[in-house]
C-alpha cells in the first residue's frame, strides 16, 4: 500500500472513530460539505442531517470494523471499496450489518477528505 493509500486509510478509520464518539468537529474536518450520504436502506442525506442525526442519537453508532479493504487512485481521487462490519442502533434498530463500502476521497490542502463522486 502506498503512503497515500495509508493516508485514505486513516482517513476511513478516523471518520468511522468520529462517528462512534460523536465528534462533529472531527467529522466535518473529514469531508467535504458536498458530501451526500447514502444509507443500506438507500436514503441519502446531506452532509448536516446525517451529522444532526448522530448528534442528536438517532444513529448511533458502536463498533466499525474494516473487514476488506481496495483503494484506487482515479485521477483526481482515490476509490475506498470494500467491507465492514458496523455495530449501530440505527431508526431504534441496534444491529450489526456488513456493509459494502463504496467512498471517494480527494486529497485538498495536504488533506484526504471524504467527498463524493458527483463532487467530480
């Protein structure tokens, strides 16, 4: 893996690490304003509703863990694919789920930031 796949890595855990502590700071660091959110359930959220709904507890999440892992750089961003396992009460439902993950980075000011495809 090279050095700035390492970086969308830590990235990805950080992002993952922010949502289980409810850091809003963090999370904003970690993406871009853009950034639209699509749930399992295929719901898609801004950026604001998806952090207002962990801020206030309806998606709260308790364990992320990455179980496969694939980045590709394709010009200007790197594509994170693979597979976690997310323990979560989600809508009142607590569960673990395997979730594919399908993420677009882009590295903007020294810093990898989570974005999304139509950003391109």
């Amino acid at each position: 893996m090279s050095q700035e796949e390492k970086m969308v890595l830590e990235t990805y855990q950080s992002f993952q690490q922010a949502m289980i502590d409810k850091d809003m700071d963090q999370l904003r660091k970690l993406t871009r304003e853009s950034v639209i959110f699509t749930h399992m359930s295929g719901k898609k959220q801004t950026r604001d509703e998806f952090f207002d709904d962990i801020k206030n507890g309806i998606l709260n999440y308790y364990q992320s863990n990455l179980l496969e892992v694939r980045i590709t750089y394709e010009k200007p961003y790197f594509h994170l694919t693979g597979m976690s396992e997310l323990k979560a009460k989600v809508y009142g439902i607590t569960g673990t789920w395997r979730l594919p993950i399908n993420q677009y980075y882009m590295k903007i000011n020294g810093r990898y930031l989570l974005t999304g495809k139509e950003d391109l």
